[in-house]
C-alpha cells in the first residue's frame, strides 16, 4: 500500500505530503484547490506520460515521491533487488521529476531508471482512474482485458502459451518471407561468388606468392646488370692476374696491413688485438669475395623463366584488381565468400524447414485460440450477471450487462471452430461489452448506449467483480461519482467501501454520499495566494468531517440543516461498514 506521497511544483501545489492509511481514503475540497493533482502526480509515478505544462513555472520543476509498503516475500522485492535497489523496511522508495525544460527523470529505491521501470513495478499494485479513465471503457481492448481477467486461469494460462507460439510463429514467418523475397538476389549473389570462386581455384594464388614474383622479376629482367656489378665487386676485392690487371684488391691490402702488424704485435697487446681485428677484417672481406662469385656465377639470363614469371604476375594483378586489395587479400576473400556460400546455400535449404514449422505452429495456435474462446464464452455469462448484481446497487436495478464473445472472418486467419477468422496476439476473439439499461430496451454497446454516468458505474461494477484478482492493491479514483447523484452516490460509497475491505481504495469526490464511506477524509485547502503548501492538507477528525460534509451538501459549513444531514450521512455510512464487516 502507500504510505505518503509528496509533490511539489505540481499545478498548484506548492508542497503538499499526504500521509495515508489502509481502507479508503477520500480527498475532498473547493473545486480548483489541487485535488486532481494528486491523480496526476500518481498517474507520474505509474509511469505515465509526463505533461510538462502542469510544471509550476515559479519552481521550474515538479517531483513527485511515494512510499510503498511491500511485503517481504512479494516479487517486487526481488525486482528491486535485480535493479540494485536498496528497499527500507520493505518500503519502496519511488519518485518522478519534471523540468520547465521538458525532461523527465525517474528514481526507484534509490536508482534512477527509465519510466517503464516504474510502470512495470506499480502495474498491479497501483490502479489510477482518472477522470476520463471511464473512457476507457469504451475501448475493446480493455473489455477484453476484463473479462480476462474474471475468466482467471482458465484464460491466462492458454493465453500465456498462446502469446508464446504467436511471437515464434510471426518470427518462423517473417524469416520465411525475408528467404522467399530475397531468393532472387540471393541466386544472382551465389552466382557471383561461385564465378569468384572459381577464378581464384583456377589461379590456385599462394599467400605472399605476388611479393616473391615481384622480387624474381627484378632478377631476371636486371640479370647482366646484376651479373656486371657482382663481377665489378669481386674485381675489387681480389685480384686477378690471370686478367692481366695486377692492381691489388681489398682482400690483398687488407692482408698485408695484416701481416705489417702482425710482425711486431707481440711487443704491445693493443697492437695485438689490432691485429687480431684485421685477421677479422680479412676473412669477412674473403667471405663477401666469395659470395659475390657465387651470386655472379648465379645470376643467368633465362627468357623462358622471364615469360613465364610476367604471365603468372598478369595472373595474379588481375585477381587482386577484381577484389581491390593484393594476393592475400585475395584468399582472405574466399574464405569469406565460401563461408558466405554455404549460408545462402543453406538459406534455400530453411525454406522448406520453415514451411514446416510455420504450418506446425499455425495448427497449434488454432488449438490453444480454440480454448481461449472457449473459457472466454463460458466466463462472459457469469461475468456480465456479476456486474449486473453489482448495478443493481447502483441505482441500475434493472440493467443488464452482457459480455458478446465473437469472432470476424478472414480468408488470411486462423481456422478455428470451422471458421477461417482473424486473429491477433490476444486470440481470435472480439469481447463487446452491451448494456440494457432496462427491459425493453435494446442492447447496445457501452461505448456507444451508456450516459456518463453510466458508464462511471458500470466501471465501478466490474472493478468490484475483479476485486478479489488483484487484493491488497491501491485503487485510485479521481470523480468516479460524476455524473450521478441521490442514491446512485450512496450505492458508490458502499461499493468503495467494500472494495476498501481488501484494497487501498483512495478517492477525490465532490459528493459527501461518498465521503461519509471514509476511513480517512483529507481535505485540500488553497493558501491565500492560491497555492497548497503542507498545511493545506489535512486529515479531518469527527467535528471537522461535519463542517467538510456540510459545506459539500450546503455550501454552508454552519449551516444546522446541512449539519444534521452531515451527522446522518455519517451515522448511516458507519452503520453500512458495519454492515460489511460482519458479512
């Protein structure tokens, strides 16, 4: 239940904290005064959409906080412990800001979350009907709902399971299609790569292979010039007299500084590690020597080899040209396209997998539809006998309500019962709400055959009837009562008082039949520069709710007439709780 809600910058409140109670709490006061506020406020911490236009310009943001007792083992607990939250003696601390500049923030035990978070968490421990909340009543949607809820398990459990085969069967057809429609781009993009493939096997490219061809290439298109300088070099390394040229070369230099130094190394060892230094100078100069003969003798002219290497490297720059990138780029395209390959290839393979399973889960859908309508049409009759009793005390003593249970026809739908029909994620089922006001008259939809005062009622109804789905949650009631008046007021105060038995039951009435039902009667009153600050709400004793119920029924807090009706109602209220209490 909630314990306290404090708003600030809210329209007119400035800064208001109600403390509340268990059973029902009323909030009464002068029209304008902030009483609709506190709906808002909560429809904020619900999660719902934020009206930023309510924000008091003077504060430049509104908050909304609460206190939210649980219970120890509730699954909300659980939740809140899932989002890191921190609960204080099992008391949910949750809260909602607006700015002028049009944001909003969210908190929850600590934590800011998104506003979803607060909607999923108060969606069944916090009902908020507003003053147009009746309206929406005339959706089907929500006569559907209702009547599901009254069904109990008997819907919700195929329901559940038919909302899971519902979801893998738009999935199964929504891949199947996407297979199906693309089948054509697929087939020209398998083409592709298999003609891709196909080059790339047939050139059978090795990795690295272009940079080596490139460097043989350099060899042989360069052979005499390259054989000219090995020659060149090892001319001046090492003489040749057999040439005719007796200019000694650098091995034969190097060698006779060698032996110069070595002569006399044996009287200075510095001079002998210099020595040993040209004996290192000789030998590496001899082994270059002879590795340039070796390369020289190696490096032929070979026009074949020459032909050949150019055509392999055409080979290979027109496959890197095909895929922008050189020779291992190459390979490592093909091992994408294979990979590729295989998965369109195995794409045509799912179709006729999908097919299959599309049509298996189409048949159970059809089954578990089948029994959804089926607990739907035995729950409609008791459902709309129920809310019949309920109008009854409503001033409605003859009214009917019935729940139409039905289908539409659709050459695309599900076969159901013999019947081709469309169907949706709730089911195949259209749920009409009809009121017959009286006998005799025809029934029509509530949407479209109930006043507004009916319609009040008729909402009221079925939230007695579904009192005992959702016990121990707050129900929230902005002006449930417009619209009607005399003993229809009375019969609602009853009703809420009996719906307070096992719910928080909190409502903002102008009507003192309703206010006489309060277990807690809060009052909100203006300050003189219009706005409600804290001492504006306040919790009204025995006296204080005669004066309150008077000026509602009189205008006149004094008056002794409107005084005696006050104490009347009061006493007659008191007398129906008991009542209740021991029924």
């Amino acid at each position: 239940m909630l314990e306290e809600i404090r708003i600030r910058g809210l329209g007119v409140i400035d800064d208001a904290v109600l403390d509340l109670a268990p059973g029902l709490t009323v909030v009464t006061g002068e029209t304008g005064a902030g009483k609709t506020m506190i709906v808002q406020g909560l429809g904020l911490l619900t999660g719902g959409r934020a009206d930023y236009a309510l924000v008091s310009a003077a504060a430049g943001r509104a908050s909304v906080e609460a206190r939210l007792v649980v219970a120890a083992d509730s699954p909300l607990v659980k939740r809140v412990h899932e989002l890191d939250g921190e609960l204080d003696d099992d008391v949910i601390l949750m809260g909602r800001t607006l700015t002028a500049e049009s944001r909003s923030r969210a908190q929850l035990a600590g934590r800011s979350v998104p506003a979803s978070v607060l909607a999923e968490i108060t969606e069944n421990v916090i009902a908020v009907h507003g003053q147009s909340e009746a309206q929406r009543l005339r959706r089907p949607a929500m006569q559907r709902d209702a009547l599901d809820r009254f069904a109990g398990s008997a819907v919700a459990e195929p329901l559940a399971h038919y909302t899971r085969v519902y979801a893998r069967l738009a999935k199964a057809r929504a891949r199947l299609a996407e297979i199906i429609g693309r089948a054509r781009e697929r087939a020209q993009e398998a083409e592709l790569l298999r003609l891709g493939l196909a080059e790339v096997e047939r050139v059978a490219p090795l990795s690295g292979e272009d940079v080596a061809l490139a460097a043989e290439l350099s060899r042989l298109e360069h052979a005499e010039t390259l054989s000219q300088v090995a020659r060149s070099a090892h001319g001046a390394l090492v003489s040749d007299p057999e040439s005719g040229d007796d200019t000694p070369g650098a091995v034969d230099l190097v060698g006779a500084a060698r032996r110069i130094v070595a002569g006399d190394a044996s009287l200075d060892p510095e001079l002998a590690e210099l020595a040993n230094r040209l004996d290192e100078v000789v030998a590496l100069l001899a082994d270059v020597a002879a590795d340039l003969a070796s390369y020289g003798a190696g490096v032929e002219s070979d026009p074949a080899r020459l032909a050949s290497a150019q055509a392999r490297r055409a080979e290979l720059t027109t496959l890197a040209r095909a895929h922008g990138t050189d020779v291992d780029g190459v390979l490592a395209w093909a091992e994408t396209a294979g990979r590729r390959l295989l998965e369109l290839d195995a794409d045509g393979d799912q179709s006729g997998a999908l097919t299959a399973e599309c049509e298996q889960l189409t048949a159970e859908l059809a089954g578990l539809a089948e029994r959804i309508s089926a607990a739907r049409a035995d729950a409609a009759e008791r459902f709309g006998a129920a809310v019949a009793a309920e109008l009854a005390g409503l001033a409605m003593p003859r009214a009917k309500v019935l729940a139409v249970v039905g289908q539409r026809d659709d050459p695309a739908g599900l076969s159901v019962g013999g019947r081709t029909v469309a169907y949706g994620p709730s089911g195949v089922d259209d749920v009409e709400l009809r009121l017959v006001p009286h006998p005799g008259a025809p029934a029509r939809p509530v949407e479209k055959g109930a006043s507004g005062g009916e319609l009040s009622r008729v909402m009221l109804a079925i939230e007695v009837v579904l009192a005992a789905a959702d016990a121990g949650a707050t129900m929230v009631f902005d002006e449930v009562d417009a619209g009607v008046g005399g003993r229809a007021a009375v019969e609602i105060g009853r009703r809420l008082a009996r719906l307070a038995r096992t719910h928080q039951v909190i409502c903002i009435t102008h009507l003192p039949q309703v206010a006489a039902f309060a277990d807690q009667h809060l009052v909100v009153h203006k300050a003189s520069d219009g706005s409600v600050t804290r001492s504006g709400v306040v919790a009204l004793d025995g006296p204080a709710r005669v004066r309150e119920l008077s000026r509602m029924l009189a205008g006149q807090e004094e008056s002794t007439l409107a005084r005696g009706h006050a104490e009347e109602l009061l006493a007659a209220a008191a007398a129906d709780k008991a009542e209740l209490t021991r029924s």
